[in-house]
C-alpha cells in the first residue's frame, strides 16, 4: 500500500512537473517580442524622434516666414531706395535657404509617410 501510494504521488508530481513546464514554455514563447516587432520598435522611436526635431524645425521657420511676410507688407507701399534693396537682397537670401530646408523637409516627410504605410500593414497584419 505504501508503494502504491508512492507511485501515485510519484505520478502526480511528474504531472505537475510536466503541466508546469509547458505552461511556461508557453508564457515564455507568448512574450517574447518577434526580431520583427523589435526591428519596428527600433524604428518608431527613430521616426518619432526625427519627426519631433523636424517638427521644430517647422515652427520655427514659420515663425521665421510670418516675421518676414509682416516685414514685406510694410515696404509694399514704398518699393524704393537703398535700404528697400538691401532689405529685399536679405528676404530673398531667406526664401532661398526656406525653399531648401522646405525641400528637405518634403523629401523626408514622403519618405516617413512610407515608411508609416509599411509600418501599419505590418502592424494589421501581426
């Protein structure tokens, strides 16, 4: 009788072991983050932080563009002289530099709307 008791506790705590085991296995393989999933992540935070800084950038051109679009409509009414000159050569060196940096600006927002394309069809399809 001693035996047979044994044998079943013998029995239930391989169960236990075996139930156990599996259930961890389990829960491991469930958390555990794909090299995809990782790779996406990586790379949403490098967007995100990219996006920020260009977002500034933005404002502060804007900020820029409204200062001189004000200043413009101060010297429509009076389109000659010396200093309306110097001011025009410095506006048109300023819209020079925006149209570049708003070129660069396009070029990378197209290539973050891209990537956000892929990104969400990834991220449908896990």
């Amino acid at each position: 009788m001693g035996k047979l008791t044994f044998d079943k506790l013998k029995k239930t705590l391989c169960m236990f072991t075996l139930v156990f085991f599996v259930m961890s296995f389990t829960a491991v393989s469930v958390s555990a983050e794909s090299n995809d999933a990782s790779k996406w992540n990586q790379e949403t935070k490098k967007w995100d932080t990219e996006k920020r800084t260009w977002n500034k950038e933005k404002n502060s051109w804007n900020n820029e563009k409204k200062t001189w679009e004000d200043e413009k409509k101060k010297w429509s009414k009076k389109k000659k002289g010396n200093e309306y000159n110097i001011w025009l050569n410095k506006y048109n060196a300023w819209l020079h530099n925006y149209y570049t940096w708003l070129n660069k600006y396009n070029k990378w927002d197209g290539n973050h709307r891209k990537w956000e394309a892929k990104y969400n069809k990834w991220r449908n399809n896990h």
